[in-house]
C-alpha cells in the first residue's frame, strides 16, 4: 500500500521547489494535496503535474501571514476531502539583501515581512489546522525551517535566521503541547537547496560552486532530498518520532 493513502496533506509554499517536490511526492504516495501558495500559475501548474501522473489535488491560494487565508487553506481541505492528516508548513520568504540584512543595516519593515511569512505564517497555519487533526485522532505537522536558523553565519540575513531559529522551538513547543492529542510535530532544517528561492546567490558558476563547497558532501540539495525526509515524516513510519530536528544539509551543520 501506498505510504500515506488516503491521506489528506496541505503543503504550503508547493507553487515551486521544495514545495512541489513534496506535493508530487505525496500525491504519488496516495495523498490527497492541497496545493497552496501566493503564487496562483507555479500552484496551478502543480496540481496539474499531480493530476497527470493520476493523483488528487487542488490549488487553494493563501498568503500565510492571513488568518483569514489560513483558515480558509484549512476549510477547503475539510470541504474538498472530509478531513485532514498531514499540515505541511513550507512557505517561505528569503530575499537577501533585499529586505534582510544584519540587525545594524536591517529595517524594521524587513524584519517584519520576513517574521510574518517565517514565522507567523506557521503559527497561523497551526492554529486553524491543529483542530482538524484532532478531530481525525491525530496528525502530522512537518515545519521548514533552515540549517540558518541552528548554526551563525557570515551571511547577512539576520531576520531570516532568526525566524527559522523562531520556527525550531515554535515545532519543539507544540510537539510537546499536543502529543496527547496525537499530533506529532518535526522540522526539517535544510542546507542549500537549488531552488528558486536561492537563485539570485547562484548567479555565476564560481558562486555557485563555492556555495555547494560549503557542504560536505560536495554538492547542492535537490528539492526531492528534502521531500523524502518529509514524506518519512508524513507516515506512519516516523510514529514515535516528535519534537525532533531534521538537517537534511549535507553536512553542513556538522561542521
């Protein structure tokens, strides 16, 4: 049997990514998907590789910091599929120095956007889909957050790093508060993953061999490393598994 059939899984920030290869995964594996996201065509466009390849999906947009997307996210899940198993907290906002900076050049505007993306979006999500797993005797809630959020780095991105520190103990903290009910809750740190989000840092060749240097293993994540920790998470496999941190980093944290 396929490792989540039946299941109903939101996977926020699916529009590219990590987020894609996770849906797909997990469509693959029998889940029903709610694809979510601010981008509508990159979503749009998921959901229809997911319905290619004979899975269950459906796009519902949301911007992460909204309560009141959020809980709309969560509604079309109950309207759609009758429940759900699997919140999939992935959505995210990383733009460099664009907005982020260190605290000394940061504004506090910057700093806000990325914390209500980061971290807010999180809670948010949690706050709406927590009810939902209970009702169904329990869930899983799988949280991004980053290897910059567990280790410093010369890298001027101090919101960032701050909120993905934010979202490790935000995990931490409900997998204690709500294990009674049955809801497991891990976070998957990763290294650097050639996505779209990092794009701009891998501008030249030489950049971009430097930065996959910077691991170990001498090479890049994939989104589908990631989506595979993700999907062991996701199953009934990882049952005794809760409150843990991932770092699917190729070894950069153990350095």
């Amino acid at each position: 049997m396929a490792r989540l059939q039946d299941k109903v899984a939101i996977i926020t920030g699916a529009a590219s990514g990590q987020g894609r290869a996770a849906a797909v995964l997990f469509a693959a594996e029998g889940a029903k998907v709610v694809v979510s996201d601010v981008d509508t065509a990159g979503a749009e466009q998921t959901v229809q590789t997911i319905q290619d390849a004979g899975g269950t999906a459906l796009f519902q947009r949301a911007d992460v910091s909204s309560a009141a997307d959020a809980q709309a996210m969560v509604n079309a899940a109950l309207s759609a599929f009758g429940g759900l198993d699997i919140m999939y907290n992935n959505a995210a906002l990383w733009s460099g120095g664009n907005i982020d900076n260190r605290v000394t050049e940061l504004d506090e505007s910057g700093w806000d956007q990325i914390m209500n993306v980061n971290l807010k979006g999180i809670f948010l999500c949690c706050k709406y889909a927590i009810p939902a797993l209970i009702e169904r005797g329990g869930g899983v809630i799988i949280n991004t957050a980053s290897v910059a959020g567990m280790v410093g780095s010369r890298q001027a991105s101090h919101a960032y790093s701050a909120s993905k520190g934010g979202v490790i103990s935000l995990t931490r903290a409900m997998a204690a508060g709500y294990a009674r009910e049955q809801v497991r809750a891990n976070v998957i740190c990763p290294g650097g993953v050639d996505t779209p989000m990092i794009a701009p840092i891998l501008s030249t060749e030489q950049r971009a061999e430097r930065f996959a240097s910077a691991h170990p293993l001498g090479r890049m994540g994939t989104p589908d490393d990631i989506a595979h920790c993700a999907l062991y998470l996701a199953s009934d496999e990882a049952a005794w598994v809760t409150g843990a941190i991932f770092p699917i980093d190729g070894g950069y944290s153990a350095q």
